[in-house]
C-alpha cells in the first residue's frame, strides 16, 4: 500500500512537519504482509503485484517484484 | 485518472504504484511547490518590466498601534486580501487537486486557514509585539496547538494543512531574495558544518540506540530523522532499509516533539546568549530537526534583529536555510542509499529485499530545492544590472519586496498548519528507549553545533550580506 492519503492516515503525526506526497518518500510503501515499510524496489518474493501504471498502459504486470 | 482511482490489491498484500518519470512533476508536491514558486517570480519579474509589480496583491497588514488605524488599514486594502485570498485557493487548490485532495475539504480549510493567517499576521504587526514576545511564528504555533489539542478542527480539514508544500512554496520564494553568489560563497561552509553535525548526531543516535538494545533498522530511522531533516529523513530511511512499519511512526513522534521543543528553546536561548542573527540562523539550521520548525524558529529569532541584537531579520533565515536545505536535506538520497546496502547486505539481507539501485538517490532528492537555487539564480541575474543602491531604490519595493511578503504569507500557513495537524494524544508512543537514544543525540547535536555557529565558523555567520 503506498497511496500517500492512506499512508498519512496511516502513519500518525506524518503530516504534521513532512508528508507522503514529498519527493522523499520516492514510491515506498507498507508491505502488509510482513508488515514492513518498503522501497518500491524491495523485491520481495511474495510479491505479486498489480501495478497500477504498467495496468493503466495496458502491459503485462510482473508477477514478482517491480 | 488519479494514484488512488489506479490502486489495485495484490496477491502478497503489497500495492505498489510508479509515479517516477515524468509522472512525478505533477505526481509530487516538490514539483507543485516548484511550479507554483518559480510562476509567481517570473509573473513578478514580468510585471517588472512592464513598470507593473505584484505590489498590490502581495498586501500585508501596516504596523499599527491603535486599533482605529489597523481598522483603516484593512478596510482601505479589503479588496487587495480578497484577490490574495483567491490566488492562494487557486494556486494551492490546483496543486492539491492534482495530488489527489478532495476540492470539498480543502476549500473551507483554507478558508480557516487564511483567516487566522490573516490575524496572526496583524498580531505581529503591533507596535508592541516584540515587547511581548508575540512573534507570529510563535503565536501561530500556541495557537494552533491549543485549537487542535482543545477544541478540535474536523479531519477533513487536514486536506488544507498542508505544512510541508506550504514551506516549499516559502523556501522557493526565499531563493528569490537569497543571491546566488552568497549560495555560493556560504554554500561550501554550509556544507562543512552541517556534515560534521549530521554524520556525529546519526552516529550518536545510533549506537545510543544500539546500546538500548533496539535493532539497526530502528536505531537507523532515528538517526536520520535527528541527524539529516527530521521526519522526511525518518521515512525515507524506513523505507530504505525495510524498518518494521511501527518504526517510522515511533521516529515521528520523537522528531515531532523536540522539534517543537527547540522552536520555543532555541531562539530564546540564543538571545539569552545576544547571538548574532546570522550565527544564531546557523545554529537553528544545525540542530532543528525539520525544514518547518526551523524556519519558525529561524523567523522568530529575526524578529529581534533591532531589538537588541545585531544583524538583519534577513541573516537568520538565510543562514538557517544554507545549513538545512543546502548543507542538510540535499543529502537525504545518498543517506538513504547507503543505509539501505547496508541493510540488505549486512543487517537482514533476506527480509530486506534487494539491493537498491542507484537512480533512488535521484527520486529521493528534495525537488523544491531545484526550484530554491532557479529562483536565486533568476534574482542575481535580475540584480547584476543594478548598483546595491539603485537596487534597493529600484527594484526590491516591486520585485524583491513582494515576493517577500508572499513568502511571508506562505510560512504563517505553514507554521499555522503545524499547530492545527498536531494532536498529541494521536501520535504513536514512542517508548522510553527510543527517546532516550534520540534525546541523547539531540544534545549532542545542540551542543556541537552550537560550537561550529558560535566559535568555529561564526565570522562566517555574522557576515552574511549582499
């Protein structure tokens, strides 16, 4: 999950001197199943992702990893 | 179609969306603040030379010492705050809108927002403010604090408490009054000092941390968030190094609550101390742990300037912001970077993914801070056809003058914002050993930059000018 509104809510106290829409975060995100906070490169084998972009172009989306 | 409509769930619980590329000038509010930034300082600098100026919707409320003439002068200039009023909705709803808020919530927000901006502004336009101490930041601040801890504001509202655009938007518009060739020649030293401070405080933080028996990704997201830009630095770093997702908001609530300490403790130290506006810059852009917090304090302490206390208003933010954002934030990629090979090869490489790539430095880099140096660089080039003097006399009461005091207007949002996001009894519990190892480092990063400013490099501080 790395959509930055429900991050924020996420995250107590993120908005109050930072945010989820900065540059900073780049595209981490929480990976709810091992429940980490994440680079979008983390690679993990369990990964099994929709991504939204290659989607909204009308790729294939990998089935492991970014 | 927005990140939120293209969300999709995934079979391993993780969504992850691409915004990098070209998708990240309007993916990302470094890039708003930047389009938004450098747009008002080229529409200045085109009204400029038509012999136009944005003099008249930059308004601000006159210095006042009766109620009868603050009454004059906001009804003579209603129409000028009107049309100010809906240039902010504007130029910060488009953005906003863009980034994925509702319209619904950020409109009355704003409304809010201007209005006790508005107030705080008249407030610190009293005669006698400085004689009670109500610098706006300040009393943006307490006020803030004591409506969101008191009384309560509604959640949507959050929407237009935008803390962090509003103060890119400010820092963008403070490099149009920052020249260029003092970047260049504070730049290096800013550097210097901040790196000495930051590369000793993560270090501190850390093996204080380490010591207290919390892990390395803990002790690491703490280090950052004390050493580099506070809770930006914080998250970037978990994620970097795959912390644990209750170590970012443990790291926020720290960071937040020294922050807000320092921005009362540090200028009123300071002046116990009668530093120098632009020494005391320094030491604010050393050891305040956000862009936001510092500039309060940076801006609160530049109101003494003339009340007892040598240098200019002007000296304690720019020192300030030549430590923090040239001499701190710009690093905040490479930190990242760095901590996360270590962390997938030395901490847990299994659970911590693969090693990151290079170009994150790039998508980590703080943009607005582009936007920062272009604004300086377009005021230099403007100013290099002038004497100091003819300058003064010409182009800074239609160029320079109102950009300022629309930076002004965009840091009363910020430091309003920070009271109004702020509820406490909200924020995740830190524990006592995390504290302790961040608490531990933060003195040490008080002190230590206290030496740089002061002694080391003070020369270099107090003689900040044109």
């Amino acid at each position: 999950m790395n959509d930055p509104k429900k991050l924020e809510a996420t995250m107590s106290g993120l908005i109050i001197m930072s945010s989820a829409y900065g540059s900073v975060r780049a595209e981490d995100g929480l990976c709810q199943l091992h429940d980490r906070y994440v680079r979008a490169s983390f690679g993990c084998g369990d990964f099994a992702a929709t991504v939204a972009v290659v989607a909204e172009e009308g790729l294939e989306p990998p089935t492991q990893g970014l | 179609m927005s990140r939120t409509d293209v969300e999709a769930p995934s079979a391993g619980g993780t969504t992850l969306t691409q915004a990098q590329g070209w998708r990240e000038l309007w993916l990302k509010e470094d890039w708003w603040a930047v389009w938004i930034g450098l747009g008002i300082i080229v529409v200045g600098y085109f009204l400029f030379t038509q012999g136009a100026s944005l003099k008249w919707i930059a308004v601000t409320p006159a210095k006042w010492s009766t109620l009868s003439q603050l009454g004059a002068d906001l009804s003579a200039n209603a129409l000028r705050y009107v049309a100010q009023f809906f240039l902010w909705l504007v130029l910060f709803g488009i953005a906003l809108t863009a980034l994925g808020h509702k319209a619904r919530d950020f409109v009355p927000a704003f409304v809010f927002l201007y209005l006790i901006s508005v107030l705080i502004f008249v407030i610190g336009q009293w005669t006698q403010a400085n004689y009670y101490n109500l610098e706006p930041p300040l009393v943006a601040l307490v006020l803030g604090l004591f409506v969101s801890n008191t009384i309560g504001l509604p959640r949507l509202f959050d929407a237009g408490f935008r803390v962090e655009f509003y103060i890119k938007v400010g820092i963008i518009l403070l490099g149009a009054t920052l020249p260029f060739t003092l970047i260049l020649w504070a730049g290096p030293i800013a550097i210097l000092q901040a790196s000495i401070v930051s590369i000793v405080t993560f270090l501190v933080i850390y093996f204080a941390a380490r010591r207290l028996g919390l892990d390395h990704q803990l002790s690491a997201v703490l280090g950052a968030g004390g050493a580099v830009c506070g809770v930006s630095a914080s998250i970037a770093v978990a994620g970097a190094v795959g912390a644990k997702k209750e170590y970012a908001p443990i790291a926020i609530t720290v960071v937040i609550v020294w922050a807000i300490a320092m921005i009362f403790v540090l200028p009123f130290v300071a002046r116990l101390l009668n530093l120098p506006t632009g020494v005391a810059g320094a030491w604010i852009g050393t050891s305040e742990f956000a862009d936001a917090a510092g500039i309060a304090a940076a801006q609160t302490y530049g109101g003494f300037a003339g009340h007892g206390i040598a240098g200019t208003s002007d000296q304690a933010v720019w020192s300030f912001t030549l430590i923090k954002v040239v001499g701190r934030d710009v690093w905040i990629g490479i930190w990242a970077f760095v901590l996360a090979i270590i962390s997938t090869t030395r901490w847990e490489p299994a659970a911590t993914g693969r090693k990151p790539d290079a170009a994150e430095i790039w998508w980590r880099f703080p943009k607005f801070i582009i936007g920062f140096l272009i604004a300086s660089i377009i005021i230099t080039l403007v100013a290099r056809n002038y004497t100091q003097a003819a300058y003064t006399k010409q182009v800074t009461p239609v160029l320079a003058g109102p950009i300022k005091d629309l930076r002004t207007w965009a840091f009363i949002f910020a430091f309003l914002s920070i009271g109004f996001t702020t509820r406490f009894r909200e924020l995740a519990h830190a524990g006592l050993k995390p504290f302790g190892a961040f608490s531990i480092g933060a003195i040490v990063n008080v002190l230590l930059g206290f030496v740089l400013s002061a002694y080391v490099f003070a020369s270099h501080w107090q003689n900040l000018v044109h």
